[in-house]
C-alpha cells in the first residue's frame, strides 16, 4: 500500500468508526462501511478499492498508535478527538455550552 492509499484508508477508518461510536461493529460491518465488499467501477474500469486485509493491517496500525482499541472496535479518546477533527460537523466549544446544574 502506498503512503498516500494508507492516509486515506485511515482516515476512511477512522470515520467509520466514530459514526458507529454508539452501536457495536464488527470488522465485516467496517469493511462494508469503507467499501472493502464493492468493487467500484467507473467508465467501464474497475477502481482500486480497499480489501479486508487492508482494512485489517490499519485497524492494526491505529491500535499500535493508540488510535482505536482493536480488541473492542472502539476508539480511544485521541482516536476519538482524531475522528472527530476530520468529519465536516464541528464541535462547539466548550465555554459556549451551558452549565447543567
């Protein structure tokens, strides 16, 4: 896999499993959530798409890094704020929200 291909995948990743941060997921569920099971085709030429090893091997690498508890396939709180910096939905700071008595 190229430098490039692995940022992406990542990132992919990552993504996928902060929008099921509420739900259990399992790594068939994950690899239908990156698009490892299709392959995509355009024009007539199939794409390179991501395989179930590949999805693997990062899954493996984030946990190495701390990124994601691979035992739980969860995140942890860096992968978390990690995933949380890459979708387009901001968080709102903190001083803006209020107090809950």
């Amino acid at each position: 896999m190229s430098s490039n291909y692995t940022l992406k995948l990542s990132a992919d990743v990552l993504r996928a499993l902060y929008a099921s941060r509420d739900e259990r997921i399992t790594l068939d569920d994950l690899c239908e959530k990156v698009g490892a099971n299709e392959a995509p085709v355009r024009d007539g030429i199939r794409l390179r798409a991501p395989r179930r090893e590949d999805v693997r091997e990062i899954v493996r690498r984030l946990d190495e890094e701390g990124f994601v508890d691979a035992l739980r396939m969860k995140l942890t709180l860096q992968g978390f704020t990690l995933a949380a910096s890459l979708t387009t939905r901001r968080l709102v700071p903190m001083h803006l929200v209020a107090r809950v008595a």
